[in-house]
C-alpha cells in the first residue's frame, strides 16, 4: 500500500517522503536544525558565528531609533542573553515594531543592532536563516494545506525539499497537529492555527525564536498548551526564545529575563529570579500561642509587623532572614504556626511599579 504520506505534498518529482514521527517514546521533537542543515544553509558561516555566539549577547541593541511618523522606538539599549527573553509592554509600547526591526522589516533610524553576535547593519542575509518568526496576525496562503504551506516556509529557510518535508511531518505532530495536516488551512480552528505559525516558525531548526502574542485569542487549554511547547523549546538548550506579549501571567511562565516597554522607552529590565530574589518578602502568619512574644521575637530579627487581625500577623522580612528563622523562632518560644502564606512581587507587582515611574 502506498504509503499515506506520498500526496500532492510531494512537490518535487525526485523527493520520496518517508513517514517520522516525534522520537520514540517521548512527545517530543528537537526542533533545533542539525550541522548537516547549517552547513547546507549557510556553508562555512556557521562555523564563524559560533565562537561570537558564545560570548556575545543574544540580542543587543545600541541607541536604537525607528520614526514613522513620529518615534516608535526611542533610544534603546540593552544586551539579553536568557534562554527566553520577554518584551512586556501595553498596547502601542512598541514591541511588534521592535520586532520587526530586529527581524530587518524595519530599517532603524539610528543605532546599531546584533543577534547573535552578528550586526544587521552590513545587511547580510545570514541571520535571517538563523531565525524563526511566528507572527501575531495570519500571513497563510489562501488554498494550501498545512502540511504543503509549511513544507514551503521550510524550503525558504533553505532547506531541501526532501528534508523540508520531512521536517514539516515532525512538527505537524509535535505541536499537536498530525491528524489536521492535510486539511486546508482555511478549515483550522484559531487555536489551530496558532500552532500552525508555531510549526512553520520552528521547523528549520532557528538558533533563535521570534514569537509575537503566541497565545492571541486562545482558549485556557489551548493557551497552557502552547506555553508549555514554548517552555519545550527554551529548556532544549538548543534555541533561545524572544516572546512579545501584554499577557504578563504568559511572561512569567516561560521567560527569564523581561524588557518592559513603556511609550517606545525601556521602562525596566530584569532578570526575573535576580529580581524575585531581591524584593522584600511578604509574610501572613496565623499562630497558636503567646502573640505578644512572638511579634516582639519577630521585630527583634528586624521584620516589620502589623496585626490585622487576631491570631494573624503580617510580616515583611528583612535581607538575611529567612522563613526557618521564623519557625526556630516559634520553637524557641513554644509557639506553633498554623498557616504561613509566602509571597514574593510577583512580574505584576514589577510591571505595574514601571507603568507608574517616570
């Protein structure tokens, strides 16, 4: 019997595709591209870019302008080396355009940029088979089945039809698509669509991943699972992630550093767990025993307290004292704690302080 894959998909007359799967026994596809891919993309480039790679950031951007009608992007700096970067901003901050930029759909007015070490000022093409792009509005082509538009999207990137092809069937299953890939696109749902501009995003192999509002529109499971394809991705060490949204729960899920536009401007960067880390931390405490001796115990470690109510105390801790200080303390003074709700600023809490800065 033929096999189900030979169909008009097969649009070369030389390429025989054969059937792969996600690797076996596992759910997961590596959707970084292979050397063999590289060299046949880029020939002997990838072999200059690797040692910029290691010690260059990610992104970096020096003084970057970009004016239409007026400034969208107004002198921005930054160097981002995370595996999963987020550009976090409201409507109208500027982070589709900073996108569009860094992906050369944009010329900028003024200011240098570099991925991965290389600048995109000599216009060099390089990069750009380097990248993955998943856009926030549809770009399909009217009439193509999935399989087909991604096929094609991989052979842009460069890759030979038959590896495109193959390519196209493992990611079609990786992100939850096999059954669908013949359909027209026209017929998918939006959620289906989403991973369609994920599959055809990921399915050359990009050293980095440019992913705008991945979750635009999307129902809660359809959401949590294209998070956690995203979370795949960034732990495979194999990609690292750029992911502009104004969703900050989305952020906060999958990235490890954040760039908070605000008018065109940095309003903040940081590095999430650095930042978690250093914030104050926020305690509500409800006790059994003496609460006189136990709050005074509290504001001799330095911990600032109020009484809300009885039996539960707020605490801030001070930089040094941790929770098993706080339950040493209660076994000193014959205390129990009965419930302990620990609280660190959240990327709301971070998000909404930048909003309000100057």
């Amino acid at each position: 019997m033929t096999d189900a894959l030979l169909t008009e998909d097969t649009i070369s007359s030389d390429t025989t595709p054969t059937k792969v799967t996600p690797e076996a026994g596992t759910n997961k596809l590596h959707p970084a591209a292979s050397d063999d891919d590289l060299k046949r993309r880029t020939g002997n480039r990838e072999s200059e870019l690797e040692p910029a790679k290691q010690r260059a950031p990610v992104l970096e951007f020096d003084e970057l302008c970009v004016d239409f009608d007026r400034p969208i992007l107004d002198h921005l700096s930054a160097q981002l080396r995370g595996s999963c970067v987020g550009l976090l901003g409201p409507n109208g901050a500027g982070k589709t355009t900073l996108l569009n930029t860094l992906l050369g759909f944009n010329k900028p007015t003024s200011g240098k940029i570099s991925i991965l070490g290389h600048d995109l000022s000599s216009g060099d093409q390089f990069v750009r088979g380097m990248v993955g792009y998943m856009p926030e509005r549809d770009s399909f082509i009217a009439g193509m089945t999935g399989i087909r538009f991604v096929r094609m999207m991989a052979e842009l990137s460069g890759l030979s039809p038959k590896i495109a092809l193959e390519r196209a069937h493992e990611v079609f299953f990786y992100v939850g698509l096999g059954e669908a890939r013949y359909r027209n696109i026209d017929s998918y749902s939006l959620g289906m669509k989403q991973l369609a501009k994920l599959a055809q995003a990921i399915v050359h192999g990009p050293k980095l991943l440019f992913l705008d509002e991945p979750t635009n529109g999307l129902d809660p499971p359809a959401r949590a699972r294209m998070l956690q394809l995203i979370r795949e991705i960034r732990d495979s060490g194999d990609t690292h992630i750029v992911v502009a949204s104004h969703l900050l729960q989305d952020i906060e899920s999958c990235c490890d550093e954040v760039l908070v536009l605000k008018e065109g401007r940095i309003a903040k960067y940081c590095n999430l767990e650095e930042e978690r880390r250093a914030n104050r931390k926020f305690l509500l405490i409800q006790i059994r025993g003496n609460e006189k001796e136990f709050v005074d115990g509290l504001r001799s470690l330095g911990c600032e307290v109020a009484l809300p109510n009885r039996r539960r105390i707020k605490a801030i801790l001070p930089e040094g004292v941790e929770v098993q200080h706080l339950y040493a303390l209660a076994e000193q003074m014959s205390v129990q704690i009965r419930n302990l709700d620990y609280k660190r600023d959240s990327l709301e809490d971070i998000f909404l302080r930048a909003m309000d800065e100057d």
